[in-house]
C-alpha cells in the first residue's frame, strides 16, 4: 500500500477518473441533448454533492431538444 501512495501514475489516474466522475452528469446530457444544458452545466459546477446529484437527475430526466430540420 506504500508504493501505491508515492506512485505518481496512481494519484495521476486517480485524479482523472475522479475528474471524469464529477463531470458525469454533464456528459451524460451533452450526449442527450437535453433542453437546459447550460443549467445543467452551471449546477454541476458547485461545489456540493447536492449540485452534483441535482445535475445527474437533471441529466437523466429533463427531455431531450427536438431536432431542427432545415436550419
């Protein structure tokens, strides 16, 4: 467990998926293209768990953009 602790490779990886992690609920509605991803992004930049689990639900729940044609 000490090598893992002065392993720069470790803590690196680490932080990118926790990085990865944290901007999920972004992600997951750019993918979606849902209405108000501006609010999503903005709710999950606080710094709360709250915020963090508002914007996933948000994510997931809110209805997608209904494809322009034409434009």
């Amino acid at each position: 467990m000490n090598v893992l602790a002065h392993s720069f490779i470790f803590w690196t990886a680490l932080i990118f998926a926790l990085l990865g992690l944290y901007i999920l609920p972004t992600v997951i509605a750019a993918i979606r293209r849902v209405e108000g991803l501006g609010w999503i992004i903005v709710i999950n930049l606080l710094p709360s768990g709250v915020g963090w689990l508002a914007a996933l639900i948000a994510a997931i729940a809110l209805p997608r953009k209904e494809p322009t044609f034409g434009r």
